[in-house]
C-alpha cells in the first residue's frame, strides 16, 4: 500500500483498528448495561413428524450403514420431506411441458 510516512493508514494499521472497533461494538461498555439486556433464547420449535413414505425411504439406508440409529434415521427423514417439499414448490412454480427439453451441454475446449 503506502508507506507510513505518508498520513495513510497501511494495511496493519487498517486491520487494528477494524479489530478494535469490532470489540468495543462487541463488547458492553458497563457490567450494568450488560445486565439491562438479557438476549431472549429462542424456544425449541418442534418440527413435525417425517411421512411413513420418507421413513421407508430412510430405513432402507441401514442396508449402506448398519450403525445408523433411529435418531439419525428419523433426521434422514426429515431431510427427505424437506427436500420433497421444495421439489413440489418449484414443480408450481416451472412447469414441465411434454416438449421440454433438458439443458445441452455446452463445452470450450
């Protein structure tokens, strides 16, 4: 950059003060007003259970790894659902019509 003789600030100098800055945002300037905000913790949102057909879906997955508990399986689940869910809003939202087409591949060599 510029020499520190110049009046401009170097790249050192730039990091320092961005970093002092960030922690004097970050950090409260009273032990007072630190207590004056308490930060509200988010409740637990309970997410609704997967289908039977994600379910099947992610039991089969037992037959790649047999040490996977239910646990895990039931989040492969909801992972499935999610993922279904997108599907059917794009599905909505772009129809497929019988002449489409997939994209052509297009390569530079």
């Amino acid at each position: 950059m510029t020499d520190s003789g110049s009046g401009a600030t170097s790249r050192k100098g730039f990091i320092a003060a961005a970093t002092a800055l960030g922690a004097a945002i970050a950090v409260p300037s009273s032990p007072l007003q630190a207590a004056a905000t308490p930060t509200p913790t988010p409740a637990p949102t309970a997410s609704p259970p997967p289908s039977p057909a994600s379910e099947a879906i992610a039991r089969t997955m037992r037959r790649f790894d047999s040490s996977l508990t239910d646990e895990q399986l039931m989040e492969i689940a909801r992972g499935i659902d999610d993922q279904n869910h997108y599907a059917s809003f794009i599905r909505k939202r772009q129809p497929l019509h019988n002449g489409d087409e997939p994209a052509p591949e297009f390569e530079v060599r």
